[in-house]
C-alpha cells in the first residue's frame, strides 16, 4: 500500500476588515488571510475519518478572533499571533503557514486637512507577509506586491542611437512601466516590522527614480545591493519586475514624426525579470 509522505489542509481568502479606533481619529486595516496546515492528518486521506482536521467555520472564527486582538498592528506581528494560537490549540497541528496580504486606504483630505473617520482606497499595491512556524523555528518573510511605477527618461536596455544633432536620441528607451514586487526574509522575528517595511520600499522607490540604470536586471540588483548592505537584519531579498508593453505611436501614415512622445498600449507579451540576492556569510574561522 503507498505510504503518505506529507499532507495538508487550510483555508484561503479569509477577508476582512478591522477598524481600529483611537478616539476620533480610525485607522482601516483590510486584510486578506490563508492558512495551511502541517501534521499528523493522514487518516483523513487515507481512511477517509476527519475528525482531526480543522472545520473552516472554526479556522475562521479563530483567525477573526485573532484579528479582533492582534489585527491592529503590523500583518507579520499578527501572522506570528495566528500561528501561536494554532499551534497551543490543535496539538495535530506541527507546522503553520500563514500568508497575509493588506490593502492600503489613504485619509481623505478636505480643504488640506487630513479627515480622521473618512477613506479612499489606495492603489493596487498591497502589504505582504508570509509567517511559518513549528512553534521552535520561526520564518518570517515580508514584502510588497502590485507597486506600479514609470520612468520617461534614462532608464532600459540601450538600443541603437541613431546621429541627431538635437540630442534626442541618446539611445535609451523613452518610457519604462512595470509592476514591482518584494519580498524578504528577516533573520529573526524579533525586529520593528514597521520601520523595515517603510525603509526598504522606500529604498526601491528611490534607486528607481534617482538613478538611471543599463537594464530592469540592473536596477533590481542595485536595489537588492541597497538593502542589504543598509539593513542587517534581512537575511535576502526577492524582486521582481513585470514590464507592461508600451511601444512608441506609429504616426508615418499621418505624414508626422513621433520622437516618442506618444505610446501605444501592447497587451501581450510582458516581460518579466526576477533576482534573488543572499547576504554574504562569512566563511567559518
């Protein structure tokens, strides 16, 4: 009979949205949580009994638990509080992966004052973390998704520069737009989440923009070589890059020249550059 080598079960996409107030002023947090579940379950697969496995109805109730008294702070402090709570409370369970995804909402601003009970919702970018547990080793990994950024000038792969007395044509593509995502492994879970969220997208958005680079591949490693270097509790660091196509008008049948001043939309394909950088560990004395 074949063996079950490994198993597990969970529950995705548990929605929600905390409000934490402080007096007059609230703050949203909308959250999006999956959990997956490690352990001793095989009988449910094998013998099809499943009096061991989590009901969803009670995975949500504990994740909505968790969220009424953890859900206000930082998405990793609340994933380490999901996987304490699974794991003191389901002795089946021996390892928690938990996988939280927030969606930002900006202050509204009314005659240049910031409202404190009234929202719009941000961009498509979203707050990412990834927190896994067997209760003695802990992993957590942060990040970003969905940030969509541009550059009109000096940036991309060179291409050939043609003889132009104006100096428009410097041999570097016109306009760059791509979807940027993060993600990066802490070597303890015992840091300022905050702070090292806000400092590495920060870290991106300036490389990007302060400093024209040869290539996207280019620019990701320099991003990654910025992080690291400026920050030592992160332990590596993954980037990706999603070019959205946009090509330069073809005006030649309206008798017009277009020195790439207006752009196209392509849908497909979309080019996509990933790189993960390791911190350097010193070799054993």
């Amino acid at each position: 009979m074949p063996s079950v080598r490994a198993t597990s079960h969970g529950e995705a996409r548990i929605r929600m949205l905390r409000i934490v107030r402080r007096g007059d002023r609230h703050d949203p947090r909308d959250l999006t949580v999956s959990l997956r579940f490690e352990g001793d379950f095989a009988e449910a697969f094998v013998d099809g009994r499943g009096e061991a496995l989590l009901p969803g109805e009670a995975v949500k109730t504990l994740v909505h638990r968790t969220a009424r008294e953890s859900g206000g702070g930082e998405i990793e402090s609340f994933g380490l509080a999901l996987c304490d709570r699974l794991l003191a409370n389901h002795p089946r369970v021996a390892r928690v992966r938990a996988e939280i995804s927030e969606q930002p909402w900006h202050r509204l601003e009314v005659g240049g004052k910031a409202q404190g009970q009234a929202f719009v919702a941000g961009s498509a970018e979203r707050r990412t973390a990834t927190v896994t547990s067997n209760g003695a080793r802990v992993a957590v990994v942060s990040g970003f998704d969905q940030l969509t950024i541009m550059r009109t000038s000096g940036f991309g792969p060179p291409r050939p520069a043609a003889a132009d007395p104006g100096g428009l044509d410097d041999g570097l593509q016109r306009l760059l737009v791509a979807t940027l995502a993060a993600r990066w492994t802490y070597t303890s879970p015992d840091v300022a989440f905050g702070p090292y969220r806000q400092g590495l997208r920060a870290a991106a958005i300036e490389t990007f923009g302060c400093h024209g680079r040869r290539s996207v591949q280019h620019t990701l490693y320099a991003l990654a070589d910025v992080v690291l270097t400026s920050h030592e509790d992160i332990a590596d660091i993954t980037l990706a890059a999603h070019e959205r196509p946009y090509r330069p008008a073809d005006l030649f049948s309206a008798g017009m020249e277009n020195p790439d001043d207006l752009f196209v939309v392509v849908d497909e394909p979309v080019g996509v550059v990933e790189i993960t950088v390791e911190r350097d560990v010193p070799p054993p004395a």
